[in-house]
C-alpha cells in the first residue's frame, strides 16, 4: 500500500511596500540555483508581537537600507505555496500591501539582512513591470 504524505498548511501574515520614484518602483531582485530571476517588493513576514506598521519598517529597512513613512494600504490578498525548506508544507500568506514614502533621499542598496536569494535592491520603470517576473503573478495587477 502506498504511503500518502500529509501536507500541513500555515498561515503567516506579511507585509509589502509600495515604493514609487516617478515612474520607477523599489524591488527586490532575486536569483534562483535554477536560473530563475523573481522581483518582488519589499517587505517580508510578521513576527509575534509586531503591528504590522512595524513589521513593514522594519523588513523594509532589513532589506533595502530604507527608513520609510506608511500612507495607507493598498491592498489585501493571499496566495499558497510550497515551502523551499519542507516540500510537505504549504504556507498560506495574506499579504498586506501598503504605499509608502521613503524618508530623505535614497539610492536603492543592499540592507544588512537581505531576504534568501536576494541579489539586489533596484529601481523598475513601470512600462518595463511587463517585460520581467514579478512574485506573486498578480503583483502586475496591483502595480499597473
């Protein structure tokens, strides 16, 4: 008889900043083993104990070297998927995305806790969203 292999699903609580320069939006560019090339905006995970404006400050700042301002939120949504660590759980994120401001003036860096596979911090014209690969997909429809 084969062995079924239950999968577990958790549900974490994540943050994204919308960062807009002109026409130009702050993403994280990420580069994968298997030649995969994702962006994606800024933010990351809540912990235990955290608001989510905290959250937001600080996986903005881990990330980018960025101290921003939150103006209000943009949008909610959720997706599901494997974790790269265990293949039998899925996490399941709600995803809070809010339009910020960055404080003083900026060159997009590296912050001093990057996210894994994070190989830089980079400003994306708009018209250019359609030509790259945003995660989660349906980013696109929340920055165009």
């Amino acid at each position: 008889m084969p062995r079924t292999i239950s999968m577990q699903t958790q549900i974490y609580n994540t943050v994204k900043a919308i960062i807009f320069n002109a026409d130009d939006v702050l993403l994280i560019k990420k580069e994968y083993e298997d030649g995969r090339t994702l962006y994606t905006l800024p933010g990351g995970s809540q912990n235990p104990g955290e608001t989510l404006a905290e959250t937001l400050k600080r996986e903005v700042y881990e990330e980018t070297a960025a101290s921003i301002s939150i103006l209000d939120i943009v949008k909610i949504y959720e997706h599901k998927q494997v974790s790269n660590s265990n293949p039998q759980l899925i996490k399941h994120k709600v995803e809070f995305v809010f339009r910020c401001h960055i404080d003083g003036a900026y060159s997009a860096t590296m912050g001093s806790h990057p996210d894994p596979h994070q190989t830089a911090v980079v400003w994306i014209n708009q018209q250019a969203l359609t030509e790259i690969n945003l995660y989660p997909a349906g980013l696109k429809n929340i920055l165009l």
